[in-house]
C-alpha cells in the first residue's frame, strides 16, 4: 500500500518551503495557535527551524508574543520555548552526528573540534543550536578544503558549491542552485556560532579570514601548515580573533624557527602590551625547532613566560630536543607559571632532565619556596625515552610540584631501580595537602618485583593506578589483592602484564569482596 501522506505533514512541507526559499506571508506562522507551533517546530528540518528562529527574534512582542529572545510580557513562555528549541536542536544533532553523542554519552559529556571544548549533556546550559552549526560548518570547510587541494581548483573558495548530501540533511534538496549553496552563505549565516574550527592548510588565506569574520572563535586547530603563505594566513586568523581565542593548536606542520616568532607576535594583545589570553597551546606531529641550533624560538618562550592565562601546554611528538626542553622547563619555573597541565612526550629526551635548574629541596621546605610550578596538577612525560637514570632525576623535579595529582611518565625504560628512585617521592606525594591520585607506568619494563614494592609504598592512593603492558606475571596477583584491599584505589589498569590463568584465579579468590575500587581493566 501506497504512503498517504498526512495533512499536518504536508503543512509541515509547505512551511519549510516557506521558510527555506523564502515566502512574503511566511511571519503568518507566528499566528499558529501554540499547540500547532511548538508541534511545527520539532519537525522542521535544520535550516527552516534556523530561519524560524530568527524569524521569531527580529518580531516585537506584539506580533503574536512568540518571540524568545525580547524581554517583556509572558517571559516564562518566551524561556520555555527556548528551551523546547534547544531540545529540538539536541535531536537534530544527534540524528546527524550519532557518533558524537554514542562515544561520549559514557563519560557524560560530547566533544567538539577535536576536544576543544567539552561541553556537559546533562547541562541544561548546552546551546545545541550553536554546537549543531558549529560541527555543520566545520563540515562544509572540511569539504571545501578537499576541492581546493585539487590541483585542478583554480578559483574562490567562497564561491565553492557545497555538496548535496550537507545541504539535503540541513532541509535544502531539489537540485535548483541558488546562493545557499555556496559556502559563503554558510559562513555569513552560521559563523555567529562559530567557537572552535580545524582549518586545514588550503584555508589559510586573506579569503577565509573574510568569510571568519563574524566568528568569536575561541579555538583554533592548523593543519599542516608548512609555507610562507600558509604561515600568513594563520598570522591573519590568529590577529583577527586574538581577543577572543583561548586554545590555540598545530597538527602536522612544519614551521620554520624564524616564522614561529610571526606567529606568536600576532597573538599578542593591542591594548595589552606583551601579553595573551591563550589558555591552552598544543602542537602535536609538528616540527617547530631547529634541530641544528638546539633553540628556541624567542617568541615562543615570550609567549610561555607571559602568558597570564595560560593553562595548557603540550609539545608531542614535535621532535623537541633535550636542550630546549630544558629552556621551557626553566622558564616555567623561573615565572612561577600558573600551568595546570603539562604534557612534554613522545620525544627523544634521554639525559634533558639532568640539565633543569632544578636546585633540589627538602619535602619538608617545599611549600616555602617560591620557585615552583605551584599551579600544575597534570604532567605526562610519556614515551621520552627515559632511562632509570632519568628517573633519578625527576625525583629532584617533581618536589617543585605541589598540587600535582596526576602523573605519567608511560613508555619509558626506566626499569626497577628507575620506580625505586621514585618510591620515596610517592610516599610524600600520596600524603601531602594536595595528593598525588593518579599514576600511569604504562610500559616501563618493570617487574613483578618492583611493582611489588611500589604497592606496598602506595596504602593510601585513591585514584588510579595503572601498570599495563608491563610483563609481571601470574605473581603479582597476592601483592594486587593486598593493595586493593590497604588503598582506596578506584581505577586499576593491569592490561596485558601476563597476569595468566593462574594470576587471575588467584586474584579472583584474594581480591577483597569491599573495596573502593569501581573500574578495573583486566584484558
């Protein structure tokens, strides 16, 4: 039998119609009776709801008293649409983007950009209008970056026609061309909602700034950025949101020393002489060192020392070398920075600790002392190459750290006598006013014996505690059930340790039946 549509959703058609392509009596919608509005609304696909809805904020009170956004009379009302209409704008979202909200539903959150900004499901303060055409946007850039790499692409990336398949799940289809299609419409409509864009290489330039500019953008990732060109485009992208961007990050470019001084000046404030608001820099996959010389970039050591805001620092896989690891390192300390995460890994930096002006202190006068990093609560030194002898060394650093809670130092050989090194660090840190809660020794050819004794150091850890990928064997199993059943661990990581049949069992029949543990990884 043949569909029969019904008569409430061929209104539902001809309004989108209205609504998509534009239609003289189309503020006739805001007469509807409330019941048959608020119906409308949750099935109007994406671009007609949009247009709806600025249909309703340019409207005054007087015509129909709909709109959500003027304060006035019936203001409860005006809020709880708003309300319904972000409801609407979550299902919208998650009927194009089910990944999104399938992995992150787990922790309670969703991640846009790339983990830019983690924005709370279960906070009624989530703007899902914005996070839609926000991912939408990144989409239609996405896409038009591909055209523009074409060798055979020879024109403007505003003009560029975005494709059926983004424009048919946004309500716009019929295969009639008209200018919001291109994705200069989608820029100028949709960049108020811009917070957080990835931009790839191919967009770096005079023309995009141009269609950016009404975007507060508060991120922004660069792709592969390896030219004098490109490295101008993203200077003009960086001067034209300095006011307003906060997380700023380079993946898979290779920038030379002298133009990374270009990049960092054009960050810096007008009205604040020398300073930026950037909390958070990540460069990831990226070359920005000079091998030869083993320096730094004067302005990226102006940027780290005054940054008053600045949060986050990530250098990974960025080939950084030891000598200049030691420079940033001294000028965090030597500012006092106020960094609460730190992440230096996935470089060959054997030896780089031993060079930190580190001027070791007694536990006891550490919280005297000025020169600390006071402010660090997360550091990852993860897969740098590490020996036991460098492990040696971060005792000497760690004192200066004294909100620490989170520790990984994960794919580096530094054996036993490395975590005996440690030992007596953890057993200060585990007890301090701000605790150590977290430790990861992911693959640190570590024994059985030495785990063994770091557990029996650690009675009152209460976070996480993970040795994967370590081969400790099936004897581990009576020194794990022992600290499970001392700490008040509530995340153990064991995975892949060749814990075997016969440690599992006995774990089984050791481990204590109350605990505080809740998550265990045991594959």
């Amino acid at each position: 039998m043949s569909y029969v549509p019904t008569l409430f959703s061929l209104c539902v058609k001809t309004i989108t119609a209205a609504l998509v392509h534009g239609n003289e009596h189309v503020e006739d919608i805001v007469e509807l009776p409330s019941e048959l509005f608020d119906g409308l609304a949750t099935n109007l696909p994406p671009l007609a709801l949009q247009n709806m809805h600025e249909l309703l904020e340019r409207l005054p009170d007087s015509c129909g008293g709909v709109g959500f956004t003027n304060v006035g009379v019936d203001h409860g009302r005006k809020r709880k649409r708003k309300e319904d209409f972000n409801m609407t704008w979550k299902m919208l979202y998650m009927n194009r983007w089910p990944e999104d909200i399938t992995i992150t539903q787990q922790i309670g959150c969703v991640a846009t950009q790339d983990g830019c900004e983690i924005a709370k499901l279960s906070n009624q303060s989530v703007d899902w209008q914005q996070l839609y055409w926000e991912k939408h946007l990144q989409n239609c850039l996405d896409e038009a970056a591909e055209t523009a790499l074409l060798p055979s692409f020879d024109g403007y990336i505003s003009d560029l026609t975005i494709s059926d398949n983004i424009m048919d799940v946004i309500g716009h289809s019929g295969g009639t061309f008209c200018t919001c299609m291109k994705l200069s419409f989608h820029c100028n409509k949709f960049g108020q909602y811009i917070r957080y864009l990835r931009l790839q290489n191919v967009l770096c330039v005079a023309e995009t700034c141009e269609l950016l500019r009404d975007c507060k953008l508060q991120g922004l990732v660069f792709r592969r950025i390896i030219s004098k060109n490109q490295v101008n485009g993203v200077c003009m992208h960086l001067n034209q949101h300095r006011q307003t961007l906060h997380s700023l990050e380079f993946m898979y470019s290779q920038i030379p020393p002298a133009m990374i001084d270009q990049i960092f000046g054009s960050i810096h404030r007008r009205d604040v002489s020398q300073t930026h608001g950037v909390r958070e820099l990540h460069v990831k996959s990226s070359r920005i060192f000079d091998s030869k010389l083993s320096t730094i970039p004067a302005g990226l050591l102006s940027f780290i020392s005054s940054g008053r805001d600045l949060r986050t620092l990530c250098f990974c896989d960025s080939k950084l070398l030891p000598k200049c690891a030691k420079m940033i390192f001294d000028v965090l300390l030597g500012s006092s920075s106020d960094v609460v995460t730190l992440e230096i890994s996935e470089n060959n930096l054997a030896g780089w600790l031993s060079m930190v002006d580190r001027k070791p202190l007694e536990f006891a006068l550490l919280v005297e002392s000025n020169v600390s990093l006071r402010s660090l609560r997360k550091l990852s030194l993860r897969g740098n190459n590490f020996q036991k002898e460098d492990a040696e060394d971060l005792h000497n650093i760690l004192v200066h750290m004294p909100v620490l809670s989170s520790l990984d130092i994960s794919d580096n050989a530094i054996m036993d006598d490395g975590i005996r090194s440690l030992i007596p660090y953890f057993v200060w840190a585990v007890e301090k006013s701000y605790p150590l809660s977290d430790i990861k020794l992911n693959n640190c050819n570590l024994s059985c014996t030495g785990v063994a004794e770091l557990l029996r150091s650690l009675p009152t850890l209460k976070g996480s505690f993970s040795v994967a990928e370590n081969n400790l064997g099936s004897s581990i199993a009576a020194p794990l059930a022992k600290f499970l059943a001392s700490s008040s661990v509530r995340k153990l990581n064991i995975e892949d340790v060749e814990l075997g049949t016969l440690g599992f069992q006995q774990l089984e029949d050791q481990i204590p039946k109350k605990m505080a543990l809740q998550s265990i990884n045991i594959r």
